[in-house]
C-alpha cells in the first residue's frame, strides 16, 4: 500500500473492515468539544532535568520536558535510545535517577491509577474471558463499565469469549478497553501497534483518534513509526542518545494530514535525522 | 458405522483377541491355571468377592489411605510450592534440602517407616505422602516461576493488590503445570500404595492379593492387580476432567466449534 492510499483509507470516508460499524455514528469525524456523557479528563505530565540510568550506564540525560493536559505527543526514535524506559518511568514502573518527574501537582514515586499503560503486546490473562480482562480491576459495577468500554472499541459482542479466539488487532482492542474502562486521565502507549500488520494498524489509528476525543486523556505514544506519530500526535519529540534532539509541534488538523505537503517532508527530515 | 466406531474397533481388536486365546489356551490346557487362571476364572473371583463383600472392603480401604496420603503429601508440596514460588528468601532456604531429599528413592526408606510407624494405617499414609509431595512441590514451584512476567506487571499496573494478583494471575498461570503434576502424583500414589499394602497390612487390595497368593488363588491375585489398574485409569480420567475443566480457556482444550486460534 503506498503512503497516499494509505491515508485516503484511513480518511476516506467508504471506511470498511471491522471498525466501518462502531464509526458509522461519528463519520466523518468533526471535532467534539462538548463534553461526553462522562467527564473528559487529563492531566499534565511534567520532567524537570530527569536522569535515569541502568548501573553506570545513561540511559535518559538531563531531560526536561512539559506534556501539557490533554495533548498528544509521540516520541520517536531508534530501538535503545530510551523511549520505552522515559515511558515506563512515567508510569511509575522504574525510578528515576535524579531530576523530577511529577504527574500533575504530585511526583511520581509509584503506580497510579489515574494513568493507564497499554503495552507492546496485548498481555490479556488468557484464563479470563474478554469482559473479565477488560474489568481486571473489578470494583463497583464493573460489569457495566467493561461493557460500555468494549463497545467504545467496537468488541461489545465478543464479551464472553477468550482472548485465544481473538485476532492480535482484536486483542490490542481489548488491552485499549481495559486501559479506558477506568477513565485515566493520561494513556502511555508503548509501541501498542508494532506487532500488527498495516491495515489493522490504519483501523487501530482511527480507532485511538476516536476514543481520545471522547476520553480526553493525555497521551504519550512511543513508536518507531514516524509516520504513525505524524499521523496522530499534536507534537512529535525525536529521542536520541538520552535527550531530546527535536521538539516539532503538529498543527495541522489531522484529516488534512494525509494531503501535507510539509508533513510529508517533514517525515524525510525526521527519518533523516532518526 | 461412523469413523469413530470403525477406529474403537480397530483399537480394541488386539486386546479383545488376545483375551480370547489366552480363555482357549486355559480351558484347552495349554497354560496352567496356577500360572494364569483363564478370564472367566477372574470374572468368577470378581463376582464372588463382590458377593461377599471383600472386595468393596479392600477396595474403599485402599482408596482411602490412597486419598489421605494425597491429600497430605499434595498439600504440603502444594503450599512449599507457592510459598518457594513466591519468596526467593524461602526458595533459597527450602529449595536445595527438598531437592536433595527428592532424590532418595522414597521406597528405599519403607524399613525406616516400618521402624518409625509399625505397619500400621500411618506407615502407608506416610509413603504415599513423601511419594506425592515431589511431583506437586516441583510443579507447582515451576509453574509459578513460569508464569508470564508481562501479565504479572500487567496485573501490578491496573492496580491488582497481592491477593488478586496472586488468585487471577499467577495461580491460574501455574495451573496447567500443578495438573500435570497432580497426575504424576496419582501414578505414584497407587504405585506406592501397592508396595506398601504388599509388604504389610490386614486389610486393601494388596494384603486381598498377599492373602490370595498364600492360598494359591491365583485368579483373585489377578483380580487385585486388574482392580489396581482400574483405580489408576480411573484416577488418570478424573484429572483429565479437572484439566478440561479448568484449563477451558487453554486453546489446547478447545473445541473446533467457534474457536480457531488466531495467532497473534
């Protein structure tokens, strides 16, 4: 599929394939500032001279940055240059060596609920059924909330069977669900659609597009596709050696996107510099 | 007739042929009956032990020291299991002495039991129990340590605390492996049980059979061996059960109906 297909695909409005039916209602998208049935919320993630390393050696260097509420930014960078361990630090699973790293008002010195993680891979618990994975957390009506979070990702109907019978776009949808069902007020993605192939990819795109307008989450999207991080984020930070080497804010609306000119160039110059 | 029935027919051609012949070489003289009594004769021993009660006798008498043994032997293996699975303080410090002790043969110490216990009730619990409690203590440890380290951070991130971590990750991930050893240990169960009824004791299958052999009625020995064979089959099919049972959400376990695994 060449890179303009693609993109009339993913905004093409004779959308097929297993989402066509969840996005029938919101198609074509058109920006929903009122606010959904259940409050949008997010949350500002701030570093301030952040310094991880593994022994002697760095990994992260002096690194300062502001997420603000509610934008979407995707790091990208080559495998090793410590995207995956600037994500894990903001979700509480590694401590950072110096510097401060705070979610909010509060530093991070542990899990939090109100930020959600999904991971390379799906990692259902097999021996659950799809709703029982989505309700890990369990909690008051759970049942209700994993429902209506199945349905946001266009799975309501596969609720009771097992993740074995699920496609690996199917399973990635369910790991979407379960982060969601708890609105967090940030999503960290960590390469969530590097395992799928291309066209469930597009579909897991516009499926991401779609639950953030309606959940209003901050999100951090690691990837190595810099045309995925284009494609979806309000800025892009390229990670090299440590440190950010290029902070590029996006300010082109996301369906005129596919058609950019400067986007298209601005994809050259990042995998240049990648 | 349906493939299925056709393949049973095939399967149970040789069996069914052999006890045939073996019935004709006994009644026609060519095998001894003091050697190998004809089917019938075991048939007969079967009805009339039945009749009169023995065999019921012996035989819930052995089921019982069988299950107490398990049940105290696969506990114990059970919980040194999740607690070496899930302390690597109390791995460090049971690990090596179990695995040392499970490389004594567990029969070898049946005169240091005898000496220990006398021949009573407790001596055969005692053996079934070390016999059981290796198998399950391994694959419980094992299973634990298997489990996929991904979904116990998975379940650590969405906020699980240590008890639902414990019952909805790692114990279900440990269970395929703790039923594989819960069948090894029935094996040895029986296996045990037979050597410890044999050498000593008033009453089960083996002192049924002991007792029989003292009289020559080689078709009652052959009736104990035959109802041992079927307590083990039984005991194998009981846990097969279990396992589609609990491992229904196990591909393997899976019927082709609605279920074609997609890999991921």
């Amino acid at each position: 599929m060449s890179w303009a297909n693609s993109w009339v695909n993913l905004y093409g409005s004779q959308l097929e394939g297993e989402l066509g039916a969840a996005f029938d209602r919101t198609w074509p998208r058109k920006p929903v500032v009122e606010a959904a049935s259940v409050a949008r919320q997010s949350i500002a993630i701030r570093l301030e001279s952040v310094t991880k390393a593994f022994g002697t050696r760095p990994v992260l260097r002096d690194l300062s940055l502001t997420i603000d509420s509610g934008q979407f930014v995707a790091v990208v960078g080559r495998s090793g240059c410590g995207k995956t361990t600037l994500l894990r630090m903001i979700a509480g699973l590694e401590p950072v060596s110096a510097g401060r790293l705070s979610i909010g008002d509060a530093a991070v010195s542990s899990l939090r609920q109100e930020v959600r993680l999904l991971f390379q891979e799906p990692r259902l618990l097999p021996w659950h059924r799809v709703i029982s994975n989505v309700g890990i957390a369990r909690g008051e009506n759970w049942r209700d909330h994993a429902r209506s979070a199945l349905r946001d990702v266009g799975l309501a109907d596969r609720a009771e069977d097992w993740p074995a019978t699920l496609s690996g776009g199917q399973r990635q949808r369910v790991a979407l669900a379960r982060a969601l069902v708890s609105r967090p007020k940030a999503l960290l993605m960590d390469e969530p659609f590097g395992a799928l192939d291309a066209l469930t990819r597009t579909e897991m795109h516009q499926l991401l597009i779609r639950v953030r307008e309606e959940y209003g989450f901050t999100a951090l999207l690691i990837t190595h596709d810099v045309r995925e991080a284009i494609a979806l984020a309000d800025r892009v930070l390229v990670l090299r050696d440590g440190t950010v080497s290029r902070d590029i804010p996006i300010d082109v609306p996301l369906h005129l996107r596919p058609s950019s000119p400067a986007l298209n160039h601005l994809e050259k110059d990042i995998l240049a510099e990648v | 007739m349906g493939k299925r029935a056709a393949d049973t027919l095939i399967a149970s051609a040789l069996p069914i042929a052999l006890v045939v012949a073996w019935e004709i070489g006994a009644r026609v003289g060519w095998i001894s009956g003091r050697i190998l009594p004809a089917p019938s004769a075991v048939a007969v021993a079967f009805w009339t032990s039945l009749q009169n009660g023995e065999l019921v006798h012996h035989t819930l008498i052995s089921t019982e020291r069988a299950l107490y043994g398990l049940l105290i032997g696969g506990g114990l293996g059970f919980v040194l299991g999740v607690i070496n699975g899930a302390l690597p303080v109390a791995e460090k410090l049971t690990d090596s002495s179990l695995q040392m002790l499970r490389n004594v043969p567990h029969l070898a110490i049946i005169p240091l039991v005898i000496l220990w216990f006398g021949i009573d009730e407790s001596a055969k619990i005692f053996l079934v129990s070390i016999g059981v409690l290796f198998p399950i203590y391994l694959n419980t440890f094992h299973g634990i340590r298997m489990v996929d380290p991904g979904l116990v951070e998975m379940g650590r991130v969405y906020g699980l605390g240590p008890v639902a971590l414990y019952l909805r990750v790692i114990l279900p991930g440990a269970l395929p492996s703790i039923l594989v050893g819960l069948r090894y240990a029935l094996g040895i169960m029986w296996l045990t049980l037979i050597v410890a009824e044999t050498i000593s004791a008033q009453a089960g299958i083996g002192y049924m059979t002991m007792n029989a052999r003292e009289f020559l009625q080689t078709d009652v020995v052959l009736l104990g061996i035959i109802i041992y064979a079927l307590l083990g089959k039984i005991a194998d099919m009981l846990t097969r059960w279990l396992e589609r049972r609990a491992l229904a959400w196990h591909p393997s376990f899976q019927s082709a109906a609605k279920t074609v695994a997609v890999p991921a």
